[in-house]
C-alpha cells in the first residue's frame, strides 16, 4: 500500500472533530514521507520506499485505536470548556436580567410558592454542570495520564447535557413564562439578549454533547 491509499484509510476510519483529525493524519503522512525518503536515499525506488514505510508503520486496524482515542478525548475537551464557561455566563446574563430588569413589584410579590425553590433547583443543576465541565476538563488534560478510559469521562460529559438540557429548558420555560412575569419585561431587550444567548449556548451544547455519545459508542 502507498502513502496516499494508507492516508486515506486512516483518514476514513477516524471520527472526531475536524481540526484535531486534520492535524493527526497531516501528522501521520509527514512521519510516512520522512521515512520513505530516507529509504529512498538509500538506493529503493520511490513505490517501494512508500511501502517499506507503511509496513513499518503498522496497519491502519492497529494504528487507528490509538488515535481514535485521543480524539474522542479532544471532543469531550471541548464540551467541558463549553460548559465550564458558557454554564456560568449564561447564569451571569439571567442573573443581570432579574436585577435590573425586574418584573412588575406587584405581580412578582404575588409568585408562587414554588417560583423560588424551582429558581434555586435551576442554579444548582446549572452550577453542578458548569462544574463537572471544568472537572473534566482538567481530566481529560493534565489528568488524562490517571485515567485509563477517557472515552468514560466523555461519555459521561455528553450524557450528562442531554440530562440538564431538558431540565433546565423546563424549568426556564416555568419561571420565564408564568403570569407572574410582567409582559413587558418579556419584550425587553435584556430578555431577549438573554434568550438568544441561551439558545446558542443549548443549540451548540447539544452538538457537542451527541458527538461525544456517538463517538464513544465506537469501543
């Protein structure tokens, strides 16, 4: 097998986000070409330097775990930062809309019992999130070398948004749609700037949370 078919194939069995697999087979051919000049240089003809080189460089069915695995850690990498910043700002920006855009005094007196109790469920299942994107962060970085199966913490990672997305969207929908909330605060700007922000954040927190379920299902 020549470089460019080897290359192909690894490319074809990879699955991951595109900058890291780009830069793992460019990474890959550039280690396969050094070889086959150097074989070259010593007299082979240039088809069968390429094949010495991939012959030494293993099979793509043994070379390709490896990579998988990184990449499948590089995924779950990038849903953790998401979380770990995008949980928190999207606190931030809700917390800045109930100060200084708050509802009417006489309708948020009369809430219900229950506004402040799903109100504070909502922040702990946000911040325990935002949390566990951090941790797992760091996990699958520094701490990738005392975890044997990075494809567990990722996996977990994207388990854990399809989980708190549905959660947090009901309890979003409860305390921003009720009629205790005045309805012009509902068409204020700050609302909606709060809302567009949430939806990004839930829209792009889904991609990446079903990449990494359905990249981990690759054992």
């Amino acid at each position: 097998m020549l470089i460019d078919d080897y290359v192909t194939e690894l490319r074809r069995s990879l699955s991951g986000p595109y900058g890291p697999k780009h830069d793992m087979v460019v990474e890959a051919r550039d280690s396969l070409v050094d070889c086959a000049e150097a074989y070259e240089a010593e007299g082979l003809r240039r088809a069968d330097a390429e094949r010495r080189a991939v012959e030494e460089f293993g099979p793509v069915q043994e070379v390709a775990p490896g990579y998988q695995e990184e990449l499948t850690a590089s995924a779950g990498r990038r849903l953790g930062l998401l979380l770990f910043v995008s949980v928190p700002a999207t606190v931030l920006a809700w917390g800045l809309v109930w100060n200084f855009a708050p509802a009417d005094p006489v309708v948020w007196e009369s809430r219900p019992s229950w506004f402040m109790p799903a109100s504070r469920l909502l922040d702990v299942i946000q911040l325990v999130t935002g949390l566990y994107g951090g941790l797992a962060l760091l996990a699958l970085g520094r701490g990738a070398r005392w975890i044997p199966k990075a494809r567990l913490v990722t996996r977990s990672l994207g388990l854990a948004v399809w989980l708190m997305l549905p959660l947090t969207s009901l309890l979003g929908l409860m305390l921003s749609q009720g009629w205790y909330v005045s309805a012009s605060m509902g068409l204020s700007l700050p609302v909606v700037l709060a809302n567009l922000m949430t939806y990004a954040c839930a829209g792009l927190q889904l991609y990446c949370a079903t990449r990494c379920v359905r990249l981990t299902r690759r054992a």
